[in-house]
C-alpha cells in the first residue's frame, strides 16, 4: 500500500521550499494507526459511547433547506453530497444537488449545493441562492470562507459546522496573500454567521487520530452537523444511505459516529483522540521580539554556526536600535528585518533538508501514524542530478527510495562547507542566488536604516517586508525573485527622494 503523508518538521517561520525539499513523502507497505477502542464508565467498548449520544431536534424541511458543502478536489465532497442525496430519498424527501468541481482534480475548490424539501414539487432551483444557506457544512475552512460560500449566509439563521484544519487550496499559487491563517478564517465565518451559529471542529485531525485517516474526516462533520441539529435528515435514513453507498460501511458509520460524539462531549473525543496526534510543543503565552529573535538565533546557530547567527543578529539589532533612537514611538520595522531577514538567511538548501529529516522529529511523526513493515520513499528533484523537462526546461522530480534517509545524517554533518569552496551544491545558480539575497538585503538595510526618520518609517517597513513575496522552489522563486526586485527598486526611489516630492507639491 502506498499513502502519501504530510510534511510537518519544516520551520514555519518561512515559506520556502526548493527542488531537493520533498513535496511529499510517499509510504510503502505498512498500515496508519487507529484509536485503540476506549472503554466505557461500566467497562464497555467505545460503542457504549455512541449508544448514550441523544437525539437532537431535527429542523423543518417545509420549505427548502439548503446545505453548501465546501472543500477540495479528491478529498470526498461530492460523495457527501451523494450520501444526503440518498437519505432525502430514503425518509422520503425531494433532493436536489449541484456539485461545482472547478479545479477539483487540481486541489481546487469544490462546493456542492444540496436542496432538501418535504415535498419534491418545492425545489424550484438547485443553486442556493443569496441568503439560502442553512447550513455550511466546511470540509475546507479556505473555501468555506471565501466570498461566494459567505454570500450564501442568513446571519442568525444559518448555522456553520467548520473542520479547522488549513490545508491551502489551489489558488493560494496565483494568490499567495489570501489568507492562511486559521485564527482569522474562523473569525471571519464567525462574524459572518454569529458565535452561537458556528461550531470548529479540527476534523482532519482528529479523524486522523481516531480512524486512521484523514479521509473520514467528511464524514465525522457530517456527524457533528446532524448532532447540532442541522440536518434534516433521520439517523436511519443516513446510516441507510451509507450502507447502500457500500464503501467502508463500518468504518463510514463508526466517523459519523464519532462526528455525533464531538458535538456532544467534545472533551471525552479530545481525551480519546490526544495519544494518537501529533504533538506540539505549546507557548505558554504569544512570544515577543526578543524571544523571537532569540530562538531565530538559536536555529541559525543549528542551521550553520555561530558566526553565522551573529551575523543575523547585528542586523537586527542595528534596525531595533535605529527605529528606537530615529523613529521613537513607531513600531513595526524591527520586527519585519527580524522576521524577513531570517527567512533570507534560513533558505532550505541540500543541508538543511537532510538536517530536518535526520533529527529524529520526522520519523517520530511518521511512527505515531504509521505501524508495521513500511518503507518511506522521498520525491524531490536534486539540481545537481534531476533531469530538465524537455519543453519547459523545469527540473523534474524522481522518486528515491530508503536509502536516501541513510545519506540524510552524514550530509547534515557537511553544512559546514555551505558558501565554501567545497560546497558542491552551492555552485547551481538558485544557491549562488539565494546567498546574493542576504548580501543584498544587508547592503538594501543599512541604506534604508541610514536615512530613517519618522516621516519615510513606513515605506522603510516595507522595504523591509520584501522578501516576504520571495517563495516557492526553482523557476517559481526566480520568477518571485525578479517581482520583488522590480517592486523593492520602486520603493527605494520613492525612499532616496523625499525632497524632489515635497518641491513638486508645492
């Protein structure tokens, strides 16, 4: 068997990755790991569990109520949609349905809309209309916060069942400002539909940990939705539609289920869930620039050496010092040369890679997911040895198989030659790119930091801000590269001729 895993152990400071990062791991053989089933207070299995869940007052579908489900291509929308589709016909309802798939096969965007009514001869229309929505059953927490979903919303009406997990969807590569953050996509559905309307769920997760499969997530929503009394739908017409589905019956049932329990008792599925997820060392409280700036040293210093940390710090220093001593009063640009800096200097070269995929996090990860015989296979495409497309010119990646993890430890050990004459994957084009880019950002900086004051303070900020638009790996980046440039010489003749603008205007 052969699943492909996510990739956790990069530092999430920075959005870079290039062509010898894989962009995904692939397992083969072995098995993912499931919940061990928890007992009961009287002892019983975790059947007892769902036996006590009780039943929630179904809403009326006397007039059509209307369900948007959103998500990404390949991850069960459309099947979730067929399942209410049956279940309206086994309680002997009128359904309609539209699945929008868009770019689906190209993780993009899928809603579905689905109509139910007492009587068929109600449906009129299949697309919800504006104000039409009932329920936003959010597979995706992108899409379901996109403009077109929300539009759907009758605030105090609609109710929101949202799996929290972020996963970007494909128009994050044309739009790589849209936001990502999950704080604020839930504060947007929350403002939209109301707090006693909108229910998170981490749903992949906590799938994940209790099925072992990200895939019953859907289904673990759809159970939380019908447990808040948002589906109007019979249990057994549900678990009939499942049945008749035929795929995973058992296992379908048991998310659904689950989905019950976490409406009900979120805390019990938390507790059962907690030993089979991830685990992630919490901040006690958000860190300030100092410790920021402090554990970026501390990763540099990991990353290549002290001298090279030091190097990181007396810029940042010169610009925390500057702001306080020519902008006094203003923030803002100190912590964007700590933050962007460090992102310039962190690039994931062949080193760092093989230092992340060596240092024991990894693997602890793909243990906790993964159980029996399996081997771990890596995708990625070395400048050095990968071959080009021959129509695009673009490096093309391979798959390699175990023994590239054995190489990861002894060329972790080598970062030492990074920059050096004897730094073999420094001579490619991308590294010798890479390492301008601090150099430059050095030399930009001190310029910027010379000519400070209160009144070119923001445009500095920006300026400081421009390796932000710096991502992607390869032709992607070189492209990013050549924009920022373009966008960075704008702002510093902006920045250089403070008084030519004040003559003219006057």
């Amino acid at each position: 068997r052969k699943r492909q895993i996510d990739q956790s152990n990069c530092n999430k400071d920075f959005s870079c990755v290039n062509g010898f990062c894989p962009s995904f791991v692939t397992i083969h053989g072995g098995s993912l790991r499931k919940a061990d089933k928890p007992r009961g207070a009287d002892g019983g299995q975790w059947d007892d569990l769902f036996a006590g869940l009780p039943m929630p007052a179904l809403p009326s579908a006397a007039e059509p109520y209307g369900v948007l489900i959103t998500g990404i291509g390949g991850t069960g929308v459309v099947t979730v949609s067929a399942l209410l589709g049956m279940a309206a016909h086994l309680d002997g309802k009128g359904v309609s349905a539209l699945d929008m798939a868009g770019l689906a096969q190209k993780n993009g965007a899928v809603t579905s809309h689905v109509r139910i009514a007492d009587a068929p001869e109600d449906l009129h229309a299949v697309r919800i209309a504006t104000g039409g929505s009932k329920l936003i059953l959010g597979c995706d927490i992108v899409v379901a916060a996109s403009e077109a979903v929300l539009s759907t919303v009758n605030e105090g009406v609609t109710g929101a069942v949202i799996n929290s997990h972020v996963v970007p969807t494909a128009q994050f590569l044309a739009d790589q400002d849209m936001e990502m953050a999950g704080e604020g996509l839930i504060g947007q559905l929350r403002d939209a539909v109301g707090d006693d309307f909108s229910h998170f769920f981490n749903a992949t997760r906590l799938a994940t940990a209790l099925m072992g499969d990200s895939i019953a997530a859907n289904l673990f929503l759809l159970g939380a939705a019908f447990q808040k009394g948002y589906l109007p739908l019979s249990l057994e017409a549900i678990e009939g539609a499942i049945e008749i589905n035929g795929v995973a019956v058992e296992a379908n049932k048991q998310s659904f289920a689950w989905g019950r329990l976490a409406a009900h008792d979120p805390d019990a599925v938390q507790r059962i869930a907690a030993p089979l997820m991830p685990q992630r060392e919490a901040e006690a409280e958000a860190p300030g620039l100092e410790q920021k700036i402090a554990r970026r040293v501390e990763f540099l210093t990991d990353y290549q050496d002290a001298a090279y940390a030091a190097r990181y710090r007396a810029l940042v220093d010169q610009a925390v010092t500057a702001e306080v001593e020519k902008a006094a009063g203003l923030e803002g640009l100190g912590e964007a040369v700590a933050l962007n800096f460090f992102r310039l200097m962190a690039y994931k070269d062949e080193y760092e890679v093989a230092r992340l995929y060596s240092d024991g996090r990894f693997m602890a990860q793909v243990e906790q997911q993964f159980e029996g015989e399996f081997e771990l296979h890596l995708h990625m495409a070395p400048p050095l040895i990968a071959k080009r497309d021959p129509v695009s010119g673009e490096l093309q990646k391979r798959e390699f198989g175990p023994w590239m993890l054995k190489l990861m430890p002894w060329l972790a050990r080598m970062r030492g030659l990074r920059g050096g004459t004897w730094d073999i994957f420094g001579r490619t084009e991308e590294r010798r790119l890479e390492r301008q880019l601090i150099a430059d950002y050095e030399s930009t900086m001190a310029e910027v930091l010379a000519a400070l004051n209160h009144d070119n303070h923001a445009m500095a900020t920006r300026i400081a801000e421009v390796p932000d638009r710096i991502r992607g790996f390869g032709h992607i980046k070189e492209r990013a590269i050549a924009k920022a440039k373009e966008t960075e010489a704008e702002m510093l003749e902006y920045y250089r001729a403070p008084a030519e603008r004040t003559s003219a205007a006057e």
